[in-house]
C-alpha cells in the first residue's frame, strides 16, 4: 500500500505542475456561477461535490491548490449550486452525449482488455463474463486499454451522431461542442438556449432517435401502396437506413452471408434478387421492394441497416438532467491525457494519442505489473508483465494512472 500511496504523491505532484502552467487553457463552462463542479483526489477519498465559482480565476485557484485526479462540472444550470441536489433549484441543462469505447464490441477487447475473478483467480482475455466459467462466481475484476482500433471506432460514432444532430435536427456549429475525453471515447455537448428546458422524457426520444430504437419499416414508408420517388432520396431515417440498406446489399458483409447461411432458402432468395432490389431502392416507389422481400425479412435487413447508421451512446447520461460531466481542457486521472476539445471540421484527422499527451520529460523508473502493447504519440511501448522498465514521463504517467504500475524509488 505504502508504494501504491507513493505512486498516487506522484502523480498528483506532476498534475500540480501541469496545472501550474496549463491551468489558463482550461475554459469555464457558459454561465459557469450557475455549474456546479466536482473535483475528485487522488487519494481515493471522496468527491468533493456542491462547490460552484464566480470566475473563471476563482476556479484555476482551486485547480492549481488541489490538483485533482478528475474535475467536472454539471451539464446543468441551478439557482444555488452549492446548495444539496433538493435546493439546487434546476433552470436547465445542456445536452450531452457519451460514446465510449467500453459500450462497443471491438476486435482488439481480446488484444488488451483482461478480466479477473477475485473468488478463484480465474483470468482471461476480453470482455469479463457475467459469471467465473471456472467457479461460478460473479466477484469479476475488468481491465480496459486504449488503442487506435477502440478510438478509431469510438470516433465513427461521435460523427455518426454528429450527421444526426446537423442533418435531422438542424443543430447549428456553434451549439456542438466536441470533446475528447481523455480515455476511451468522446462527449458532444448541445448548447443551444431551447435544449435547457427539455426534460428526462423529451431526451429520451431524442436518444431513441439517434439510436434508431423501435424503428419499423412501415415508418420508413416500406408498406403496401406507398408510393414516389427512391426512398434513397428520403429524409431522416427514411434516407439514412435506405441508404445503410443500399449499401448493406450491394457489398454483403460477414453478417448478412452468415444469415444467408442460417436462414436457408427465403435469404437465398434475396441474394438472388439482390440486383432488382438495388433497382427499386434506386428508382422507387418503396413500396416495390415487398415484391421481392417479405415483411420478416426486410426488417431482419433493416434492422441491420439501421445499427449500422445508428449512434452508440450511453443513454444513461444524455437522459440525467444532473449530470456531472468532465471539464474540457482538463487532465483525466485514468490516463494523464488532456480531456481535449475538438472542432467539428477537425475531428476527422485527429488522433488523440498525440494531440493530447499533457506531459514531456525524461524517463521515470516504474515497476510495471501488466500492460498490453500502447502507443504514445510516435512511440509504441511494452508490453510488460512483472518487470522494471524506465519510460519517458508521458508513458510512466499513463500506466501509474491505470494502477497498472508503481514508482519505483
């Protein structure tokens, strides 16, 4: 414990010294005497929470004095923030979206995630198991890593949602706020005055929508005696899953063979008639497409269509009217990387294992327990298992903030 407790001094002493200098990059939030901010040690003690400021030097003071392992603020606005949650006194809140790369299936989990149970010890790669296969227990201890395959996923999402947000609900530049969040995926704030007001059930459609939840084909204008024009042409979800449908069909991947293989002759047949149903999602009216698809079937393929251009995010966030949310421009205590925000035009090229490296400095002797392969910046390094290694500051930070090593004196 005592080396454990030597490695947390350390990493709050570097994060002081980054905040010492780096503390005027970090933007308070719009009408930030009406946030409330939460500022989490590294001592493991609890959050300091119900703490608000009324300018922005009051809250890099606090910053540079308490260096903390996480700070956030709330997607909120209240009459009292430092008030308990009942005395708040809501006003509103901003819309936020979380994409992290621990809700998606990744081929690279098996590369770098691991699992422990802490009743037999049992191990494994990937994604932890609801029970222990080899006691039954469900005392399971998860391990998750960062690399380009999970970002690079977690980034497709985030401009999924973002086509959504500027396509179908006409969100202006200037009310999206991209973040990366220092770890494993992105937040995309909503700004906009008319978003305040709307309440857990108003947000709640909205996910429902950005997901594609309960979409049916009928809705999609696929039904009996429908007629116009191609629905490729169609807008919201009409266009955007007919569009998904299009492509689904005309470059088949794993899934749609793999069902082909499973469902028998009906799924053969809709290979077979592949080039007359990319005629009729082409030309129209929708309605032809029935001809050659029956109803189970189009929304068996629909529903693949629609995954697949549909946004994966954690509804749990985008729904809580309270929610406490990272600070941009702030360190993240799980990795030492910059919470960094990005623009909308840029976030196509940006790659967060270099943009936000917060720490440059030379090397720092660690003992590391277990790491996969990382990349830094141009640098890949490990990977470790129960060895010494001396790494450049960045590196050493980084696997001290996932409790993955300690400093060795």
């Amino acid at each position: 414990m005592a080396e454990d407790w030597g490695s947390a001094s350390f990493l709050e002493e570097q994060f002081r010294r980054y905040y010492k200098v780096g503390v005027g990059k970090v933007d308070p939030p719009l009408e930030m005497e009406r946030r409330e901010f939460g500022f989490l040690p590294f001592d493991g003690g609890v959050m300091i929470r119900h703490t608000s400021f009324s300018d922005p030097s009051q809250l890099h003071a606090f910053i540079m004095e308490k260096a903390p392992a996480h700070i956030y603020y709330s997607s909120a606005y209240y009459r009292e923030p430092r008030s308990d949650m009942e005395s708040k006194g809501w006003i509103g809140a901003d819309m936020v979206f979380d994409i992290d790369a621990d809700h998606m299936e990744t081929p690279c989990r098996m590369n770098h995630d691991a699992w422990r149970c802490n009743l037999c010890g049992a191990e494994g790669m990937g994604r932890a198991p609801e029970r222990c296969p080899k006691c039954g227990g469900t005392n399971l201890e998860e391990e998750t890593w960062i690399c380009d395959i999970c970002l690079d996923k977690a980034k497709g999402e985030a401009q999924k949602l973002l086509d959504i947000l500027i396509q179908d609900f006409g969100i202006p530049l200037e009310y999206l706020k991209v973040n990366f969040t220092g770890n494993r995926g992105y937040h995309i704030h909503i700004t906009a005055p008319w978003i305040r007001g709307l309440d857990q059930r108003a947000r709640r459609e909205i996910v429902d929508y950005v997901t594609g939840t309960g979409m049916r084909i009928e809705l999609l204008g696929f039904r009996p005696g429908v007629k116009g024009s191609s629905p490729l042409h169609g807008l919201g979800w009409r266009g955007r899953a007919s569009k998904a449908l299009y492509d689904y069909l005309a470059k088949p991947p794993p899934r749609l063979l793999e069902m082909v293989r499973s469902k028998g002759k009906r799924m053969r047949s809709i290979i077979d008639s592949r080039d007359e149903i990319l005629r009729v999602l082409g030309e129209g009216p929708p309605s032809g497409i029935l001809k050659y698809l029956g109803r189970e079937s189009l929304n068996r393929l629909m529903e693949e269509a629609v995954r697949e251009q549909a946004a994966a995010v954690d509804t749990v966030v985008t729904t809580d009217i309270h929610r406490l949310i990272r600070l941009p421009n702030t360190l993240n205590g799980k990795t030492g990387l910059i919470a960094q925000p990005v623009s909308v035009e840029e976030l196509e090229d940006y790659d967060p294992l270099s943009s936000s490296i917060a720490f440059k400095g030379g090397e720092v002797p660690i003992y590391v327990r277990r790491a996969p392969m990382f990349r830094l910046g141009g640098e890949k390094y490990g990977p470790f298992k129960e060895e010494l290694a001396s790494l450049p500051l960045a590196a050493a930070i980084f696997l001290l903030c996932r409790k993955a090593a300690r400093i060795e004196r």
